[in-house]
C-alpha cells in the first residue's frame, strides 16, 4: 500500500533538512535529492514499528500552499 506524506526541505548550511510534516520524521542529505531519499527510506523504517492502525498517513495528497502576512 502506498501512503503520502507532506515533505518540506530547506537548507541548513552546507546540508538540506528534510521532515515528514505527519509524522515528524527527519533526515538530511548534501543534495535536495539525497535528503529526499534518505527521508523515504526514515519513513519506511519507521513505519515498520508503527501500527497500521495508528498511520497518521493518508492516500491522498495534502494541500500544501503558502501565506503571506504584511507586518504593519
């Protein structure tokens, strides 16, 4: 079964931080796309501890969007 998470990767020095916003799960790697990875494969080992029934995770995709907020 495949589950979707919301990622978020920001740049933290010389590495990229990334976080499954669900389930507050991070890694980091050197690229955007090794953080990714790295973050994927976090994920599912965390998963295989965790109850099915407990999966904060959904199939579908979430919204995700941003504000913007004039400081007056």
């Amino acid at each position: 079964m495949t589950y979707k998470s919301t990622a978020v990767i920001r740049k933290e020095g010389k590495w990229f931080i990334a976080r499954s916003l669900e389930l507050g799960v991070t890694s980091q790697g050197r690229t955007i796309e090794e953080a990714k990875n790295n973050l994927i494969e976090a994920v599912e080992l965390y998963l295989e501890d965790m109850p099915k029934s407990r999966s904060v995770l959904t199939r579908e995709a979430p919204l995700v969007t941003s504000i913007e907020v004039g400081r007056g």
